[in-house]
C-alpha cells in the first residue's frame, strides 16, 4: 500500500454473529484523511455493531481491522491510542464535575502529565463546555452531556474519531454547532459518524455508507446525488422487496 | 502502572463523592466503637480483678483487641459486597464502561485499577478502626504484635472480599445482583468453616477452603505463611478470572 498514511480506518470482511443471528456480514468500511463518512441505514441495519468493532469494544467474528495500519486485534492498545470514541450513550460519571471528568479521561488516554490541562482546555472551549467546567455531569443538561461525550472522544487529539449519533437529543442551536464543529474536525482528522437524520448526512459528510441487514447497498460519495432520502428509500425497499419474492419463490 | 492508577486514585474519589462510601465507615465506626466499649467495660469490670492472682492472666489484646478485629471481619461480610457491586455492574447498568474499554488499556489495567481503589477503601477502614486500640496504648502496655497480625489478618480477609465481589461484578449486569451473590458467596465461606468444625461432622478441607478459618490464627497473633498463601492464592484466582470475564465481554458482546 503505497497510501497507508492516508488510509485511517481500512476494515475488510467484517462479520459479526450474536449467536445465531448476523448483525454485520462481510463489510468493508475506508475511511481516509480529511474525510467525514456517514453511515447511515434503518435500525437494527448493524451500524453501531459496526462502531463497537471499528473502537475494538466488539470482536468481529471474522474480518481484519487496521487504524492507520496497525491491526486493532493484534495490537489494541496502539490502536485505539488513535481512536476517539462516543457511543449511544455518553459514558461519563454523573457523580463528577465536567473539567474533573475530562481530566481522568486525559489520564486514561495517555496524555503527557504537561499537556493535559491544555488538552481539557482546547475541547471543552471546542465542545462549549467553558462555563459549566465545575458543574456536575448529573446536573447538566442532555445535550451538555453528550458534549461532554464528544469532548472525551477528541481529548486525545485521535486520528480517528467515531460519534454514534452525535446529535441525538440536542437543541437546533447546538445541532448547528456540533455540525460546525465536526466539519472542523474533519478538516484534521477522520470522522465516522452515524445517523438517523438524511439532512444531516448532506450537510456534514463528505461520503455515505448505507447499510442494511448487515450489508453494504450503497457507498459513495454526494456528489451527484439529487435527492439522498430518494436514493435512501430506494436501496432499503428494493432491498426487502427482494427479500419478499426470494421467500414467495422459495 | 500510570493508567491504573488513575483509574485506582479516580475510583477512590468517586466513593466519596456519593454518600455510600461516607455513611458505611460512619455506621461501622459507630458499630465497632460500641463493640469495643463493650468489650473494655467486661474486662475492667470482671476479667481484671480476676486475673490479679493468676500466672500468665489474659491481657486486653487478647480479649478486648482480637474481639474487636473479629466482629469488624463479621461486619464486613455484609458491607464490603455493597462496595464491590459498583465497580463493574453499576457502570454496566450505566453505559460507561465503554469509556474504559476504548481507551488504550488492557482488561489487566482496568481490573487491577479498580481493585487497588477498592484496597485503598479497605486500608482506611482499617486505619480508622485501628485508632480505637491504638488508643489504649496511652494508659496500657499492649501486645504489638497481636495488633499486627490482626490488622494484617483484616487486611488479607478484606482484600479477599473485595477480589470476589470484584469478580461478581464482573458477571452482573445489576448491582444489586452483585451484591447479592457477593454476600452469598462469602457467607457460604463462613459456613463451610462452621460445618468443618462442628462436632459432628467436621473435616480439616472445609476449614482450610474458608477464608474465615485462616483469618481466626491470625487473630490468636499467630502469623502462618500458610494462611498468606491462602489469600494470595484466592485473590489473584479471582482476579484472573475477572480480567478474562472482560476480555470475554469484547468477544461474546
């Protein structure tokens, strides 16, 4: 691979079983420098599986995952140095306060004793967090707690950074800025992030993945595409209605 | 070693930010102040001016100090179960051990963190209760070495308790399920050393299996390299064991 620097995230024949049942079957996902992917599909479709694998908080069943080369399986803790991570749910402590909080998560994540008060500093004033630094997590709102989340995903400048529905649960004013704020990021590092919202998608990234049942039907850019809900429905029903007639004809 | 300190240090923090940690050393305090009272006014009252003609008379670190160390042991068995069910069912039920298992820390790192932060717990528990014999030394001649090998007698036990009920925590997804077989797993310990000194039908292996059995030698001031064995041998088992159940969450989900 002659690109390998610019390659962040190269996952192949990522496959994920609960048992029986298969959440994610044989997908690829890239993601390169500089780049926002969205990925979208309907619920139940494997996207946030497929975070849980790309953060290495799952296991794929089977598949290969490299962050900027090195194999999250084979080497975890080098690799999710570069990854910053927001799951469904912010992970954060109710019962500490906001600068306390991400002063931990600077620890966790290796950051040089030096560096970070500045760390702490440079994403709150990224996330809006600047006022509410001594309040406790509990106490902040739903959409303040899921820029506390977004913070510690940043925290320590990763190469990487996976939001699984960042937006959720935010007022219009902080949707917009959070927007802002992942196009910004996205100018430096590489940005997975995954949604419900096709207005959000047209707005933010740079590239779509959609997924259903587990499978890829579409990835590419926007460039070109008129109407992404048109194309969206399409994929999705003309997928289950084939799903239909396969099992008429069996 | 920096990571689980951190981890260890925040985890400290975290107890006594929330009145849990607060109200159980206040009312253990409170309990074994009693108990200890208790015990001092018998042997002041009674075993005292009995023991004026005797030869080698029982002094008050047999009776009064091992008494004490002995009840805070009982104690324990239904307090330290509620300290361990946070550490891992708690932020299970919570959703925010993801921000541990996608930082760059081995499953080895988050275990040992959170076990040190519960031994920090232990040592000051232990510190505190320590003050009340300490403080016969002002007007008495006590046995140090008694004292010693209680306090590391308590300190061993509970250090035990916390490696089961940290590995309980592990499997549960409900902090009070935690808590709940961390309390049945150590008392099930207590019996099996009642059933293997009772009269009728004891045996030397329930003795030996029980924790409680190796904790009362070093409350009679012995200090057995055996009984070290024993604990070391349990706490590192059950921490194994942790460390593997979480290496497991990331393959079974």
């Amino acid at each position: 691979m002659t690109d390998n620097q610019d390659v962040l995230v190269a996952a192949t024949g990522l496959s994920r079983y609960y048992s029986e049942h298969c959440a994610v079957d044989r997908l690829d996902v890239q993601l390169h420098k500089g780049e926002v992917l969205g990925l979208l599909g309907p619920n139940g479709a494997g996207k946030s599986t497929t975070m849980q694998m790309l953060t290495g908080n799952l296991a794929p069943t089977a598949g290969e995952i490299r962050i900027r080369g090195i194999d999250l399986l084979d080497e975890p803790r080098k690799a999710k140095q570069q990854i910053g991570y927001l799951p469904e749910q912010p992970p954060v402590y109710r019962d500490l306060t906001v600068g306390e909080y991400l002063y931990y998560c600077a620890r966790l994540r290796n950051v040089p004793a030096a560096q970070r008060k500045d760390a702490v500093e440079r994403a709150s004033e990224r996330c809006g967090l600047k006022d509410v630094g001594k309040r406790l997590i509990g106490n902040l709102s739903k959409g303040y707690r899921q820029r506390v989340g977004i913070a510690q995903a940043i925290l320590h400048n990763p190469a990487v950074v996976i939001l699984d529905e960042p937006t959720v649960g935010l007022d219009p004013i902080q949707i917009r800025e959070i927007r802002r704020l992942i196009r910004e990021l996205g100018r430096e590092h590489g940005i997975i992030l995954s949604t419900h919202i096709l207005p959000e998608v047209q707005a933010v990234c740079d590239r779509v993945q959609i997924l259903n049942r587990g499978k890829t039907v579409f990835n590419d850019t926007l460039q070109g595409v008129e109407s992404l809900e048109q194309v969206f429905f399409d994929l999705i029903f003309r997928e289950s209605d084939e799903a239909l007639s396969g099992e008429e004809a069996a | 070693m920096n990571a689980i300190w951190a981890i260890a240090s925040t985890e400290f923090r975290r107890m006594f930010v929330s009145p849990l940690a607060w109200s159980i050393l206040a009312v253990v305090q409170f309990i074994l102040a009693w108990i200890f009272l208790l015990g001092l006014q018998e042997y002041l009252t009674q075993i005292q001016p009995m023991s004026t003609g005797m030869e080698d008379p029982p002094g008050v670190s047999d009776l009064v100090v091992s008494a004490l160390y002995l009840w805070a042991g009982i104690i324990m068995l239904a307090v330290m179960p509620l300290m361990t069910m946070r550490q891992f069912a708690e932020e299970r039920m919570n959703q925010t051990l993801a921000l541990l298992t996608s930082s760059p820390l081995s499953s080895t790192q988050i275990v040992l963190g959170k076990y040190f932060g519960l031994l920090l717990f232990v040592l000051l528990m232990i510190g505190l209760l320590s003050l009340m014999p300490l403080s016969l030394a002002l007007g008495t001649q006590l046995d140090w070495g008694m004292l010693a090998a209680a306090v590391v007698g308590l300190t061993l036990l509970l250090a035990s308790f916390a490696a089961a009920g940290l590995f309980l925590s592990a499997l549960a997804r409900q902090p009070v399920i935690a808590a709940v077989t961390t309390f049945g797993l150590l008392l099930f310990l207590v019996i099996l050393y009642i059933s293997g000194s009772s009269q009728a039908a004891g045996s030397e292996v329930f003795v030996y299996l029980s924790h409680f059995g190796h904790f009362l030698s070093f409350l009679e001031g012995m200090f057995d390299s055996s009984d070290l064995v024993y604990y070391l041998l349990f706490i590192g088992g059950f921490l194994i064991l942790t460390i593997r159940k979480l290496d497991n969450d990331r393959l079974q989900g």
